[in-house]
C-alpha cells in the first residue's frame, strides 16, 4: 500500500506578509497546489492538507482531503496532529511536507517513501541536514503527535529516536520559503540561513 501525503499548510506567514498558502509562485501556481502535487506525483494517497490562516481564499484543491486546523495559531505541532487525525485508519505510513518548500520534488518524495511500513521513520537531507519531506510510520504517530508542540512539528520526537537518512540533494531542493523574495528567481539566495 502507497504512503498517504500530509501537506502543512495552516500557518499565518508572518515573516512572509501573508498566508504562504495563498502565495504563488512566479509562474503563477499557488504553492500549495505546487506541493500537492509533488505529493501526488510522488505516489501518496490519499493526501490530506491541512488548512488555517486564511482557508477560505486558498484555491480548490479537489485531488486532496483538506482539513481545517481550527487552533493553527498555536503552531505547526496542531496542524500536524490535526493532520494525522484526519488519517484513514488503514493508512501505514505517511509523507509529510510543508507547503512552503516548493524544491521537493516528486522524485525525493518517492525516495523518502519507498518502502515504508508502520515502523518506518525517514527524514529527507540535504547538505547531510535533515529537512522535508519526512515519512512517519503509524508506529511513530502517537509520540510525534504527543511531543509536537508549537513552532517544531514532529522535530522533537524525530531527535529521540533512531532515524533514517535519505539523502536528497541530487533529486531536490530543500530550502523553505520565508520571503516573497525567495521565490524571485534574479534574487540569489543565502541557502546557509
């Protein structure tokens, strides 16, 4: 059975200016579109996309299940566990990315999720630094969820416990987005910050 893909996409984008779900990228497709497809195209199904800040603007997304994380103001742990929760029961594993890293590429998606059972933890890295997309098996979903508090996701629970690394840097890029500048292509950007 495929991986389910679970797109983040709930935050308000402060540093941004706005909701990075409402943001498009200079050939015009909104970002959130861009990343579920990528999960799409990376063989996740089904794919659940959580909403927040600005979920009534956000185009149509009629290949996903799109929840809204009603307390998305308290951080990416909510989005995360309100992401898991909206799961199929028989769903294994699933591949999470966030919606304002627009470098992955289907292709790092289907090389984090190859494989993966209920046990299964990976994380993608890029420079031998781990990013997105990350797979969670249903094993792990419990303390994810339980330790994903605020800003971090399900960063404080992947640091206790034996993770796989995928490198990615040949297939993706893994830079998030914090600037309407970052998606300008004549502006070069500091990948290091």
């Amino acid at each position: 059975m495929s991986p389910a893909g679970l797109l983040l996409a709930a935050g308000q984008g402060r540093r941004y200016g706005m909701p990075k779900a409402l943001a498009r990228l200079p050939d015009g497709e909104p970002l959130v579109r861009r990343a579920l497809r990528t999960l799409r195209e990376g063989g996740c199904d089904p794919v659940v996309v959580v909403l927040g800040a600005g979920a009534d603007e956000v185009p149509p997304l009629p290949d996903a299940q799109v929840v809204v994380n009603e307390d998305w103001a308290t951080g990416l742990g909510s989005s995360l566990r309100t992401g898991l929760a909206a799961l199929p029961e028989e769903v294994q594993a699933v591949v999470v990315l966030l919606v304002d890293t627009p470098g992955i590429t289907p292709q790092a998606v289907r090389r984090v999720a190859a494989g993966a059972r209920a046990q299964t933890l990976r994380v993608a890295t890029y420079g031998g630094e781990g990013g997105h997309p990350v797979l969670l098996g249903r094993d792990h979903w419990d303390g994810a969820g339980r330790l994903a508090v605020g800003d971090v996701g399900a960063r404080p629970y992947l640091v206790t416990q034996l993770v796989e690394e995928v490198p990615c840097d040949d297939v993706a890029d893994g830079t998030d987005i914090d600037s309407p500048a970052d998606l300008d292509p004549a502006v070069p950007r500091d990948r290091d910050a």
